[in-house]
C-alpha cells in the first residue's frame, strides 16, 4: 500500500471532515427570507470600512512599506530588548545581525476585504531574512527572543516618523513568546487614529526544518522539578503495582510544587530530558506558513466573493456572543480557515447567498463530529507540504486538545484552543442553525443573531472569582504551557470533576499576560482573580447527593474519598447497592445553592494556601425573606399550602349530594405555581397552630384562589343576572355541604366561597360549560373583558407557567425575584400585572435565544429577565410565548398583523406579549402602562442589568446586588406616605419607612385622623387580645384576601384619570408615587365635577376670555383631597409645587 508522502498516512487512510450539510428544510425558514437577506446587507454596509477608508489605509500601509524596506543592516546588542530577553532566559545573548525585510504584504482580513467595525486592525506580516538566525535557534525560545529583538529595532525606526510615533505591543493568541507591534497612524496633529497596524514578523519556510517542530520533539530545557518528573524513572522503579504508584506519586508531587512556584527554575545538567514542547513548536511553525495561509484564504474568495462578507457576519456574530475576545477560543482567523476547509470539501460554492453560506458554516461549527477526529485541510503543494513526512494525525490528536491542522500538515492552527472554548462555539453555533431554520423566527431572527450582545452574567448560570497565589517569574524559557496557563487549567478540571453531571459546560476565562516594552519591562504574568463560568444541567444541578463507585472497586474509590476528603461516606442505597458518595446538608431555601458549595469544597480542598473563592448564588435571597417570615419558613409553608389544596380539592369532588358535581379543580394563584415573591405563613384563626413563633397575629390572610368546574347542565338560565344568581346559589350549597361534611369554615359570597382550612384560606370560584357564552356576551355589552372570561384567562396561564415551572427547577424563584423587582418599582399590579411578568420570565426560559440554553439558576434567569424586559423592541413588535410550539407559520404571521394594526391605529399597549390563547395580547396588559410607564420599567431593567454585570462580573465591586431592587423616589413628581400600621404586610417592604419626607404641614391632620375606626391596626392583632378573647371569636374579624393600598389605588386612579398615574409597591410598600400628565399641567376649561382640585389659572392678558374660565391643578386642594380620600390609610402628602 502507497503511503502519502505529504502524511505518511496510508493513501486509504480517511481524513477527518466536515460532515454534510444537511439539507434546509422544505417549509419556509429563515434562510429563505428576503427581509434577512436585506438587514444582513444593511449590516454589511454597517460594519465594512468605506471606500474613501479604504484608500487612506492602501496609502499608509504603502508609507510603512516604503519605510521598511528602506532600513539598513545594522549590529545591535540585546540591550534593545533587555527585559524581554531576561523573561525568556536570554540574558547572556551576543550580538544580533538585523537585517531590513525581505518581504512586506498585507495578510488577514484585510488582504481578504474583511475587515468589521469597529475593530479595524489591518494586518501586515514582514519577512525577518533567515540571516538573523542560526541553525539553532528554534531551541531555548532563541527565536523568539530574536524575532522581539527585531521588532523592537523597527518599532525604534519608524518612531522617526511622525505617522507611526504611537505604538503598543499586543502578544498574539495570548502568546507571550510572539509580541507584535501595535501602530496607530497620526494622519493629522487633532485627530485621532480610526484603525491600527499590526506588524507581525515572519520568517520563511525555509528556515528552520519542520521535522524538528513535531509535536513530539521537546525545544526547551526543562526546569528542575520538570527534569525530575521526567527523570524519575531512572530512580523510581516502574515494575509492579508498587512501583508504578511510586511513580506517579513522585510525579504528582513535582507537578504540584511546580505549579504553585515552589520548585527551582535551574537548569538540570546532564540527566534532564527536554519534554514534548507542543505549542512551544506550533508558534515556530505558524510564522512559517502565513504566506501558505494567505493563499487558502486568498483562493476561496476569489472562488466565492461573496465569502468574505460572509466572514465579517461571522465575526459581528461572534462578537455579539462574547467569543472574538477569548484567549483560549476561535478567533477571525480560525473561523475563515474553517470557511476555506469547507469550499475545499466543496460544502461551499457560488450559488449561496450570504444567508446559505452563514448557516452552512455554522452547521459546520455545531456538529460535534467536525473536530470529534480533529481537522486535516487538504494537502497543497507548499514548500511546507514537501519538507518531509508530516506528524500522523494520532499524534497531532495526543499533543493538542483541539485539533485544526492546515494545508501542510505540520501546523496545527487550532493549538491555543480548549475543548471548553470549542464546546461553548458549538453550542452558539448550533442554536443559531436552529434560529436560521424555525419558521417562527421569521423576522426576529436577525436581532437574536447579530444585535443582542451578550456577557458572563448573560451567558452562564453561576459565576465564581478564583484567586490563587501568581508566580514570581513568567518562566517561559522552560515551560511549553506557562505556569498561569497550567493553574487556569487545573482549575477547571477541579470544577469539572466537582460537578460532574451537573455542569454541561465549564469555562475559565483566561487571563492575559501584558508587556509594555520589551527593553523596559518584560512579560508580566497576569495578576488578579479568575472569573469561571459554569452552565448547569437544571434536572440534575439541584441533586443533593453524588453517587460515586461502588465499594468493591477498591482504586476508583480511592481516588473518590482522595477528592473529596471527609465529605466521603460509604452508604447503602435502596437498590441494595454499597458505595461511596457525597451528601450536601441544605434547607429548602437553598437548593439553588448547592453548585456553590460543591465548588467552594473542592476548591478550597485542593487549592494552594492563600486561594480564596467568592460565588454569588444567593446574593438576591435577602429580597425575599421578610422580617417575621425567614426563607425556610416560607418554603415549609408553601408546601403545607399545596397540601392544603389538594385536601380540599379531593374532598370538594368527593361530594356527591350537590345539585351539579365538581368534576375538577384548577388553581389560580402565583403561590400554587410558586412564584408569589411571599406565601402565606399558617394562620391560628384560620386553623394553623404555626404563627405562635412569629411574635404577631396578622390581621389580613391572603386568599389562594381555586377554580371549580361544574358538571354540564342545559337548565343554565340564559339572562346573565338570573345565570350570577344560580352560580351563587350553587355556591351556598356549597358552603354548606362543607361546613356540614368536613367541619369547615366557609362562607359564601355572590362571587366566590372562602373556606378556612389548615391555616390557609382558600376562595373558590364556580365555572359551568355555559360560562364562555355569557362571558362572550358580556364582552359585547361592555368593553371591560367579563368575570367569567378572566377566570378562563387565568386557568390557562396558570397551566402554561406551572408547566414551565415543572420543566425547570430554577424557574420559580427566578419568577419571584423577577416579580419582587417589579414590584419595588412600583409597576407590578397597577401596570404590569403579575401574570404578564410571568410571561415574560417564561420567554426568558424557552430556547429562542441563539446565545444561551434555558438558564439553570435562578439568579440567571433573573438577569435572563432583565436582558430580555431592556433590549426587546416593545414598540416594533409583540413578545411571542409558545412553550409547547403550538403556534404554526400562519399564526405568527396573523399576531404580527394585528400588532401591525393596532400599532397604525394608535392603539398599541405598553407590553404586547401573545400566547396561544391571546393572539391579540389583551389578556394580561392594562390601560395604565402608558408609553412613559414603559420606558420607566425598561430604563430600570436596563440599569439593574448593568449594575449586576459591574458587581459580579468585577470582584472589586463593594456593592451589595440587591441594591438593584431600590427604586429612585426622584422619578415622581409626588409622593403618598402610608401609615405602617394600617398596611396589611409592611414587613416586606425593600424602602425603609419615609416619614422623613414629611413637612410641617404634615402634622396637621386636619381632624382626618382622629377616629378609632380611621386609625384601626391591620399590621396585627394584638396578642393580648388573642389570648383574651380565644380564636373563635376573633376569627370574624379576620380579613380575607383584604388589600386597602390596591382599593385606595383604584379609588384615585378613577379620580385623577388622565391627570396622573399612580406606582406602589403592593408586596409592602410605604409610599405611592404620583407622575403627572401632560394634561394635569396645561390650563383647560373649568370642570364642575372636579372644581373640588381646580384653581384659577394665570394669564398674561387678564382680559381674555380664557383667563375667567380656564383652570388648573390646586396643589393645596389636591393635598386635602388625597388626605380626605385615604383617611386612616394616608399618613402625609408631599406634592411638588413646579
């Protein structure tokens, strides 16, 4: 069998590609559409340097083209590059020949037309003459050193000339051994430079043979302790399982006091072997082959044009997902190589458009069997493809973690890269294919891709700030990977391995070293904490056990209690099973904790002394804990309030002797669904023997309402009065078979029954088949949607949210934190209601962005619902909710109709967000949230979002997170101080009490006051009294599911219409905010029915007609109206008289 020359891999042999694009779908998607096809031209336009910049840098790079080949051979000692020769052991270097270019082209993006705003750098490699070096020199980082010599030889040339004066040194791919000169041309004295120039030096192929930067050769002389590690065997015996063992410990230990810095950096004399130096060889080889890479890149565009604006989508996409700036992931360069690999496997050609050709690359990228083999590039005729027998692809797989080799077979392209980073680009990539292919996307598609720019706290569910001990010295002249690169690693597998099932994907964000001047300062090894990123599987994040091997495989649990210490315990499961396993003690409020306290274990177990590790998983519980009523305590009641209900339900349908039976029961509220932000705590009145604890006996109880269907019947009366009065009748009946069967408290009502039970009160609501008719009736006799019609409605929601709920664990406290947030700004309730916050946390969960799974914690779906209420376009089009995918093309299409119509008429609502039942999105939005309502909630969002990112994505940031759930008091134009003790839960309240807004009128209650009944206490009852007069006869003053902050709201929402809009927080809140109308501020005609708050307005020309009628606001009036309308609830007015 013939061998390939190029490989020395059998001619048979199969080369690992990219598997096939499968076909786009017959139905209508994404690809398909024209409008795509439009944005992405405009973005192009966009993002594409003009003509006329064009020719400003043509006439630059011509200039420095000019100006180096015009330099002279000179003799220079190392003095010019001092401190970055010492960082790479280079100190004792002799005299070093330079010589000018022999070469200076333009490379990269800008030879290939694409460049993308705003990061114009243009890219130009010059040729460093094989003169400079000896036959040597790829040893010891001696080119390196003399390829940054040469540079700094330049860069102190062309600093003579005034255009190229300002310059940087950048290190590539993160690579400390290869700096390249930043410029950044002064065109004129008073502007400032738009693009950069970066020179990167190169050498030819025929510099150095490629057979001795194999992956397997070692080019550096190994440190002392890496010597030992490499020598040991000549020491340590390597036969029997003792000796194997003695091995690996000595190994181990070497490594271990390597990374922390402990071991000597001198070199070993004559017993130490050079180890394989990968990466070390790879950034020898890379300079090598630009000119052969230029070409790929150079042959597929001209053989698809429309390729290189392809790129530059790429690239703004990538940009957009936070994956262009990551140093151990795809960079511009990689992402067009990969582009060229597939026109070379004909994946690509000139009949795609733009949109075609984006998707097939991504498809591309998102399959996992693309680099399950690793990459080969089809083999050229280079001088770098006939230097000899290229590495076999198994060694290319054993030496790098990702494996991208190009057309010579000797350069691995993908050499920096990390299996991480590559998992993290693929599952962007395969959720944008998705988007490309939903019909449902439709025009939204575009946004997902290329304008929603996202972040770590976008992006992962838990974040965590490692910090661990730096070295002292770069030590680049002995180690392939540095040492900062080694302890980034070992981080993550300590990550990986704690969390196991549990994490689907971890990423540590590697730190960049820095160098200011190679002749002042060397490298710097980069300091500060580790940001580490993890996304978590949210069926199996919140489990509070790991099962490890079983106790008969002596070695694997070994190696188990050896991780994680005395946290290791032998246990019997059910199964009969014996093994070793970990079990972490949490209460019900701090599931969502767990992944915190795996990681901080296994961190803090096998980190070096002085490590610290900060998370942040629980820095918003606070928000939900009251001062009565800690976090377990609500959880315990929540659970004892479903078992309330089913109780009830179960013995509701078990009565057979009513006139029509209850076939089932469905609840209503946000506590049964679990994500009221408060749940009602057992009540001694109402049967609870729980609030003794507390030290308080609330007067109000919150209701948790439950939806009875009735059996069919054709007796209904068909007058919708005579039909209310059945259903109240029925629901008497009701009370009574319950008082009488079960021994509960109820009481019956025209509207509803509340029943007593277990400490909860529930109130339940009747609804017969012949409920929808009469609610559809009501809906044409009155513009205000039906009772009926509302409670449908509300049993829909509640079955769409609680399913999602049901799908992930982390949705329900997110929903909470989410309503909490709204609420302490004053929109929730009166503006937004509870169900539409809900809705909008839902779309938050479902996978529809092309960045990011469903979130697995609550604090990520929380943030989820901040990036979604700022940056979708409310104005532009309806927020969609489908999570079983309901909804067909057409459907889609009729909702943005009647967005589109509603829109033209001027009719549009604050937030439109359409479900499957509610193509119109009418269900959940209310008359109040106005225009400015909603540019308020989305400014809020939008600042809490940022301020989350500085606080934990910084971990200087002294701030407390919850900070965000404080609302600016200046956004009013008045405010409404309410008396603590007349507010049913003032407890929950986030803004402490304002009575220091008061004023000295204040004081003056005007006699408003005065009454026993004005000043009655629904904070409590008091507990003396309780004990005085027994349950029993307290218990008919126990107000059920009573709220004076929401009746008093409504009374001045009826009063004021038009004039102002009233915000509170309902969950506790002191104060209520007034911001006047535009209306409440102009001078209009008198009113008869409002001259109560009017006063004669000021005119210029007294003698017009106007000034005798026209009138305005009295602030004084409005203060006593407001005071008289809230008697016993109104504590003071503050009104602003500009």
């Amino acid at each position: 069998m013939a061998d390939n020359p190029a490989s020395g891999l059998p001619a048979t042999a199969a080369v690992a590609q990219v598997p096939p694009v499968t076909p786009r779908h017959p139905v209508a998607n994404a690809t398909e559409s024209p409008l795509l096809q439009l944005e992405l031209d405009a973005l192009l336009s966009e993002t594409s340097p003009l003509p006329e910049e064009v020719a400003v840098f043509e006439g630059v790079v011509e200039r420095l083209k000019q100006a180096l080949l015009q330099l002279k051979s000179v003799q220079v000692g190392p003095e010019q590059a001092e401190a970055y020769l010492s960082s790479l052991g280079l100190s004792g270097m002799g005299p070093f020949p330079f010589h000018p270019p022999t070469g200076v082209t333009v490379t990269g993006s800008s030879a290939h037309q694409s460049l993308a705003k705003p990061n114009l750098v243009i890219d130009v490699a010059v040729t460093v003459p094989k003169a400079c070096f000896y036959e040597k020199d790829h040893l010891d980082c001696k080119y390196h050193g003399k390829r940054a010599l040469w540079l700094t030889i330049v860069a102190a040339q062309l600093k003579k000339h005034s255009v190229f004066k300002q310059q940087e040194w950048v290190l590539l791919n993160n690579d400390a051994r290869k700096p390249a000169l930043l410029l950044k041309p002064l065109l004129s004295a008073d502007s400032n430079p738009f693009f950069s120039i970066r020179l990167i030096s190169t050498i030819t192929q025929d510099t150095f043979p490629p057979a001795k930067l194999t992956p397997d050769r070692g080019n550096l002389r190994p440190a002392t302790a890496a010597a030992r590690s490499a020598t040991a065997a000549a020491a340590v015996p390597t036969s029997g399982v003792k000796g194997q063992k003695k091995r690996k410990r000595a190994d181990a230990d070497a490594d271990q006091a390597f990374i922390q810095g402990k071991a000597d950096v001198t070199v070993e004399p004559r017993a130490a072997v050079r180890l394989p130096t990968p990466r070390y060889n790879t950034s020898i080889l890379a300079d090598m082959m630009v000119d052969d890479h230029q070409q790929a890149l150079q042959s597929a565009t001209d053989a698809i044009p429309k390729l290189s604006e392809t790129i530059v989508l790429l690239k703004v996409w990538m940009r957009k997902h936070g994956l262009s700036n990551q140093a151990d992931g795809f960079n511009g360069f990689l992402v067009s190589m990969f582009a060229v690999h597939l026109v070379q496997q004909s994946r690509l050609n000139d009949a795609m458009s733009h949109v075609q050709l984006l998707r097939a690359i991504l498809h591309g990228l998102s399959d996992s069997r693309s680099f399950s083999q690793g990459l080969f590039m089809q083999w050229g005729e280079s001088q770098g493809s006939r230097a000899g027998t290229a590495p076999s692809q198994q060694a290319m797989r054993k030496a790098f973690e990702v494996v991208f080799v190009d057309g010579s077979g000797w350069c691995n392209l993908a050499a920096h890269v990390s299996k991480s980073a590559l998992k993290q680009l693929q599952g962007c990539a395969k959720r944008s294919v998705s988007l490309l292919d939903c019909a449902a996307a439709g025009q939204h598609t575009f946004d997902d891709l290329f304008l929603t720019r996202q972040s770590p706290l976008t992006t992962y569910d838990y974040l965590f700030h490692v910090n661990i001990p730096q070295p002292k010295a770069a030590q680049l002249q002995t180690q392939d990977v540095p040492r900062w690169v080694q302890a980034e690693k070992k981080l993550l597998g300590l990550v990986k391995q704690a969390l196991g099932p549990r994490a689907t994907l971890v990423r540590v964000q590697q730190r960049r070293p820095s160098m200011s001047s190679p002749r002042r300062s060397g490298i710097t090894p980069p300091g500060g904490t580790i940001l580490v990123g993890v996304q978590v599987d949210p069926a199996a994040a919140l489990q509070l056990r790991d099962m490890g091997p079983p106790a008969d495989d002596v070695q694997a649990a070994a190696k188990f209690r050896q991780f994680w210490g005395d946290k290791a315990e032998l246990r019997r499961f059910q199964d009969g099973n014996i093994a070793e396993a970990v079990v972490w003690e949490c209460g019900p409020a701090e599931r969502h904790c767990v992944v915190d306290r795996v990681v901080t274990y296994a961190l803090g177990r096998h980190l070096p002394a002085g490590s610290t590790v900060s998370r942040h998983a629980d820095c918003l519980d606070s928000v939900l804990q009251s001062k009565h009523a800690e976090a377990n305590a609500q959880i315990q009641a929540s659970r004892q309030l479903d078992a309330a209900v089913d109780r009830l339900s179960k013995q509701i349908r078990g009565l057979t002797h009513l006139t029509l039976k209850v076939v089932s029961t469905q609840p209503l509220s946000s506590t049964s669904r679990h994500t009221a932000p408060f749940y009602p705590l057992p009540h001694p009145l109402a049967g609870g023997g729980a609030a003794a604890g507390t030290g308080r006996v609330p007067r109000c109880l919150e209701a948790t309402e439950l939806l009875l269907q009735l059996e069919g019947s054709g007796k209904w009366a068909d007058d919708p009065k005579a039909f209310r009065k059945m259903k109240a009748a029925l629901g008497v009946q009701l009370a009574q078979a319950l008082e009488t069967s079960f021994g509960l408290d109820a009481e019956a009502s025209e509207d509803y029954v509340d029943v007593l039970t277990d400490g909860f009160a529930i109130r339940l609501f009747l609804f017969s088949n012949r409920d929808e008719v009469m609610a559809a009736r009501a809906d044409e006799e009155s513009s205000q949607p039906s009772a009926s019609k509302v409670l449908s409605q509300r049993a829909q929601h509640h079955g769409l949210v609680s399913g999602l709920a049901g799908q992930n664990a982390a949705f329900s406290m997110a929903a909470r934190l989410a309503v909490r947030w709204v609420a302490a700004h004053m929109m929730a309730g009166t503006h937004l209601p509870v169900e539409a916050i809900e809705l909008i946390m839902a779309a938050a969960f479902l996978p529809a962005s092309a960045a990011m799974p469903p979130p697995g914690s609550p604090l990520a779906g929380f943030v989820r619902f901040l990036h979604l209420l700022s940056q979708h376009p409310w104005k532009d089009r309806p927020l969609v909710v489908d999570p079983s995918s309901e909804l067909i093309p057409a459907q889609h299409k009729d909702i943005d109709r009647r967005f589109d119509a509603a829109k033209a008429k001027g009719q549009l609502r604050g937030f439109t967000i359409c479900t499957p039942s509610d193509f119109d999105g009418s269900a959940w939005s209310q008359d109040s949230m106005n225009a400015g309502m909603r540019q308020r909630l989305v400014k809020l969002a939008g600042r809490s979002l940022q301020v989350l990112q500085e606080q934990l994505e910084s971990p200087e940031a002294d701030v407390p997170p919850s900070t965000v759930f404080r609302t600016p008091l200046s956004d009013f134009d008045a405010l409404i101080a309410l008396r603590e003790e007349a507010l049913p839960h003032p407890d929950r309240a986030i803004l402490g009490s304002v009575a220091s807004t008061s004023t000295d009128d204040d004081a003056e209650d005007d006699g408003l006051l005065s009454s026993k009944k004005a000043r009655a206490r629904l904070h409590s009852i008091p507990r003396d009294l309780l004990q005085k007069k027994g349950p029993g006869k307290l218990r008919k003053e126990l107000l059920i599911g009573f709220d004076p902050v929401s009746l008093f709201l409504h009374r001045l929402q009826e009063r004021y219409q038009g004039y102002a809009s009233f915000c509170v927080d309902g969950l506790g809140g002191h104060v209520i905010g007034i911001k006047w109308s535009a209306k409440a501020q102009e001078a209009a005609p008198f009113d008869v029915m409002k001259a109560h708050m009017l006063e004669p307005a000021e005119a210029e020309d007294s003698s017009s007609a106007l000034h005798v009628q026209a009138c305005t606001l009295s602030v004084s009036a409005l203060q006593m109206d407001i005071k008289a309308l809230g008697a016993g609830l109104v504590r003071h007015v503050s009104l602003s008289t500009t």
